[in-house]
C-alpha cells in the first residue's frame, strides 16, 4: 500500500486547483471549531496561501450579543513528501514571464491572503497604539 500511494503522490499528484475547494470547507470548518461552533458564523473573506495556509474574515455574535469580525488562520498539511520532490525545478524563461505576467491561482490565492493577514497586522497596530 505504501508503495502504491507513493507511486500515485509522486507521479499523479492532485493539483491545487482541484485540492482548493476542499482546503477552503476543511480550514472554514477549523476557525469555526475554534470559535465554539457559534450558529451564526459567517465567512467574510477566505484564501489560501502557499497551498497550505488558510486565512479567513469572519462574523459571528459572541456571548454578550456583540457581533464580533475576526481574522485568523490555520495550517493545513495535505500534502504528502513526494509533492515537494521534484527532479527538475527549473522554469523555462518562457514560464517565468507566463508567471510573472498572469500569475496562477497560487499565486493569487497567496496574494489575498497576505491582504488578510496585513489587515490583521494593522488591527493589532491599532490596538497596541491605543
């Protein structure tokens, strides 16, 4: 078994893009359970930075009634070894340009959660200056 699942990760990975879906439900799932499984949660904003790490904008209302909008994030390992071995990593020039020009849905997924993630940043600035 072992050897066949490393046969299948190594040369018939799941791509991001159809991993994506599921990774969102599973780190939603994750911040919910983190806030007490409150009825009202409410998803504002989420994505997925370097294929592994979920930030999320989210509502709910806390004990005293008070609606409460929060950031967080979780780590989600789905990835086994062989996805971060490769043979080759080398880009053509031609694919770097491609990247550098129109980006993917990593690199987009990245880019939104580093907004996130710098909204929460500035929150907590602001908190601490007060």
């Amino acid at each position: 078994m072992t050897l066949h699942m490393s046969y299948l990760n190594h040369f018939h990975p799941v791509s991001f893009e159809k991993a994506l879906p599921l990774l969102k439900r599973i780190g939603e799932w994750r911040i919910w359970a983190g806030t007490g499984f409150r009825q009202d949660f409410k998803v504002i904003e989420d994505a997925v930075a370097l294929e592994e790490w979920y930030w999320c904008k989210y509502q709910y209302t806390n004990r005293k009634g008070i609606l409460v909008t929060e950031i967080n994030s979780t780590h989600l390992r789905w990835k086994p070894w062989e996805y971060y071995y490769e043979l080759e990593d080398k880009m053509s020039e031609e694919e770097v340009r491609d990247y550098i020009e129109n980006g993917s849905l990593n690199s987009r997924e990245t880019d939104n959660a580093w907004k996130l993630r710098d909204e929460l940043r500035r929150i907590e600035q602001e908190r601490t200056e007060v």
